[in-house]
C-alpha cells in the first residue's frame, strides 16, 4: 500500500477508453470480449494511470469535469487487478474498488490499438521498476545484517611508527670497462698526439767550450749514420741516389755552432 507522505505520479493518460458490463465468469476459462456488447458501451470517457509508491491506480474520469465514475487499485502486473482478453489485444478487465472495500468486475476497450498498447507498457514499467526497488532494498538488508569488520583498536593495543629513519643510500654506479670513468672526447676535438719516448737518431752534447773538433766529428758520425739506414731501406733507387762518400764537402756544415743550436 501506498504512504500518506508519498506524492503521486502520472504514469499515462488515454482520452478515449469504453467500459462494458460483462457477465459473471462460469469457469476458468478466460474472458472473450465476444460476449459483452461492443455496440452500445455502458459509460465513455478518459482513463488517467498514477502511481503512489508503489502501487498504480487506474482511474476513470469523466472527459469535460474530471469526475471520477471508478478506479481500481493495482498492486502487481499481470494479475487479478487487470486481465487481458483471450480474442483481442485492445478489451482488458478490470476490477474496480471503492472507498469502502467492495469491488466489481468491468471490461474497458479502446478504439485505437495503439492506445491499448500504451496502457499495457505504462503498467509493465511500472512493476518493473517496483521489482529492481525491492531487489535493491534487499541486498542492502543483507549487508547491513551481515558481520561487521571491527577495524577499531582493542583496549590497550598500541602500534608503533617510524617516523624520520633515512632512506637507504643508492649504491654507487659501477664504472666502465677501463676502470677510470672517463667521458668519451667530444664529436670533432683533436687530441695531441703523445711526445716520443723511444731513443733519438741525433746525439745531443752538451756544448763544454771546449775545441770545435770534437762538435765535428760527433755531428760528421751522426749524419753518416742517417745515410746507411736510408740506402738499406731503399735498395730500388740505388742507382738514382749518390753515395755518402760523393756528397761534395760544400754542403756539409761550416759552423759546428748552429748544429749544435739544431
């Protein structure tokens, strides 16, 4: 049943809706609109579908003032509250209630099938949203019901924290291969190359200021060293090349002063 507090909702409204007086039912078969005089109905007017909660009320009213001929209270679909007709999808059955409790049976059609198509979708949504609301409600009961997770803390209990320690140190990164951990040159630098440590062609004397003779014959060793190591090495042009020996005295050094100096 609906609550006093609960508003009232307009499910559908129909303008045009007939109501026959139909004969008492002498089995169980169903209804058949065939045997209700379709020709000359009782009453015509409007029929204006509510709901209050949870329970539809389908009301009959008349078309110009709105006065209620009858209603009738629907609290499940399909049911005893509405009965469809087993020769036509547009002749329902009713079963109307007063305000005092008594109820009757009537049968109610409409013209347009498309009307009665609407009549019978406004009711099936209905009831279908009452199904998911109580679903709904029951599963919450189950949970409420259900035991609960004591996450409190108990008389007593402590618990510890640790609060400020140091983060632990990041392990140094491995070096490369070479073990020195050098960064590669830049693209297009130019790297000296490494002084020479093997041993000189040239013997460097100290200059004593003692006779120039000495300087002579140190430099005269030197240079006929140079021309053995070049005539060894070039054996192919050896007819091209002059020996040491025919090198005029011209070009040998005058001043043994500036080949110390060299």
């Amino acid at each position: 049943m609906a609550a006093e507090g609960e508003y009232e909702s307009i499910l559908c409204v129909k303008p045009d809706v007939n109501v026959y007086r139909i004969p008492p039912r002498a089995s169980n078969r169903a209804y058949r609109a065939a045997d209700w005089k379709l020709d000359s109905p009782d009453w015509s007017g409007r029929m204006r579908i509510t709901a209050k909660g949870q329970m539809a009320i389908v009301k009959l009213e008349d078309k110009v003032s709105g006065e209620l001929f009858a209603q009738a209270p629907i609290t499940e679909y399909p049911g005893v509250s509405v009965e469809t007709v087993s020769d036509s999808s547009r002749y329902f059955v009713l079963r109307i209630q007063d305000d005092s409790g008594r109820s009757a049976f009537i049968g109610v059609g409409f013209e347009d099938r498309g009307d009665a198509f609407d009549f019978n979708v406004s009711l099936q949504d209905h009831f279908k949203w009452v199904k998911q609301e109580n679903e709904i409600s029951k599963n919450a009961h189950l949970v409420d019901s259900g035991p609960k997770l004591d996450l409190g803390f108990k008389e007593g209990q402590t618990i510890t924290l640790n609060i400020g320690q140091g983060r632990k140190k990041d392990k140094p990164r491995p070096l490369s291969s070479g073990g020195f951990g050098l960064l590669p040159p830049p693209p297009g630098g130019k790297i000296a190359p490494p002084p020479l440590s093997g041993p000189s062609n040239h013997n460097i004397v100290p200059q004593t200021g003692d006779t120039a003779t000495a300087c002579l014959l140190e430099l005269d060793s030197s240079n006929s060293n140079t021309v053995v190591q070049s005539n060894a090495s070039s054996d192919l042009w050896g007819d091209f090349s002059a020996p040491a020996s025919s090198v005029p005295p011209s070009s040998r050094p005058e001043n043994a002063g500036n080949w110390m100096q060299f």
